[in-house]
C-alpha cells in the first residue's frame, strides 16, 4: 500500500466508526472497526473514543500485526480480526457491544431463522462461547461460529458481522442488531415461529430470481 492507500484506508475506517456511533452500536471505546486492503488490515486502535475517532486513531497492521502505520496499538480484539481475514472472503469486519446483541448473546445459544432477511447473514446465528478479550481462545471460539456465517454473537460479549467492504459490514451489523430486537421482542409475547429448510431454499430462489436487494430497470422501461 502506498502512503495515499494507507490514508485513505484510515479515513474509511474512521467514518465507519462513527457512523456505527451515531446509530448507537458502537458506545464509548466500546468495538472495533477494520477494513483489508490488499495484504494489510486498517483497524481502530485501542481505548479510542469511536464517535469521534479520525484516520490518526486508526493503525495499519501487515497479516502478522506488525504496525506499518499509525502511533497508536491497535484494538486487543486484533487477532480476531486477522483470523477472519485469514479463514474467510472478508473485507471489512465490525464488532461491536450494542444493546440488543449483546443481550441476546446472554440468554440464548442460537437465534433461529426467522425471517428472511435473516438469510443474508447466513440464517441462524451462533453464540459463540465465552472467552476472556482479546484472548486466541475467544478468536477461535468466533471463527467457529461465523463459519458459513456473515455475523455471529459473543457470549456475554457482543457481536461481530462481516463484509465484503466497509459499507456491507457495516449493513450487517445494523441487519444483525435489527434481528436481535425482533427476536428478543418476539420471545416475550409467546413461542416464536420460524422458517423451515424449504420455506429459506424458496426464499433464496425468489431473491435470485427477482435479484432482490439490487436495483434494475423496470420491464416497462426496458422494452
């Protein structure tokens, strides 16, 4: 990466930060923040005020965690990000302690899918078991649980959603926490009622066909 790529990979980091502030699921120094570029990962550092981090809070570390860039350490959650940049098609990675995730990651193993937008993130979301921060032993417990997955939960921790950039992860996360609530709000009013195998496959095949999510011409106009 040159100069030019390393600022500008900072700057992306940073306002991704603060957007995810702004919206109430990063609180405090509270999650982290990463973004790959070629063979190097820029993340949040450690102990920054996210809600008004800029690209000087932002290191740039090679696939080992050497910093190459920045005068801050990078978060104590960097193994977690490096592992999954090393096992998945990741671009960007969120993680974050919101409210309803977090929640959520308290009381229950999985969330089963339950809507169809679910199925974006891969459909039920594991739990992944407690472990101390910043540890390999949490790092290998995430990776479990995001494997086929786009988001996943930390027990007594948080959650943590990928991407294929910066603006996907950061989609997912916000999906992720919109799912938590539905969820948790559900739970209380009675059993809760999900999708089976065929009614996901039916949905998957419908998306595809009608390209769901992605916008096209109407007919009208292409004829």
């Amino acid at each position: 990466m040159s100069h030019k790529e390393f600022d500008e990979a900072r700057g992306a980091v940073a306002a991704a930060a603060r957007r995810l502030a702004a919206a109430g699921l990063l609180i405090g120094t509270a999650g982290n923040v990463s973004l790959k570029v070629g063979d190097h990962v820029a993340v949040t550092a450690t102990g920054v005020r996210l809600a008004d981090a800029g690209p000087e809070e932002v290191t740039v570390v090679d696939s080992t965690g050497r910093v190459l860039a920045g005068g801050l350490a990078p978060t104590s959650e960097l193994e977690l990000h490096l592992g999954v940049y090393a096992r998945f098609d990741a671009g960007a990675v969120v993680h974050t302690h919101a409210v309803e995730s977090t929640a959520l990651s308290l009381v229950v193993a999985e969330i089963p899918c339950v809507h169809y937008q679910q199925l974006l993130l891969g459909g039920a979301i594991r739990v992944a078991p407690f472990a101390t921060f910043g540890t390999p032993e949490l790092a290998a417990h995430v990776l479990a649980a995001l494997d086929g997955k786009r988001a996943a939960l930390l027990a007594n921790h948080g959650a943590v959603a990928l991407g294929s950039g910066l603006d996907d992860a950061v989609q997912n996360t916000l999906l992720l926490e919109w799912l938590c609530e539905i969820y948790r709000k559900a739970t209380v009013s009675g059993p809760v009622r999900t999708l089976g195998e065929e009614q996901q496959l039916a949905v998957i095949e419908a998306a595809l066909r009608r390209g769901y999510g992605t916008t096209h011409r109407s007919e009208e106009q292409d004829t």
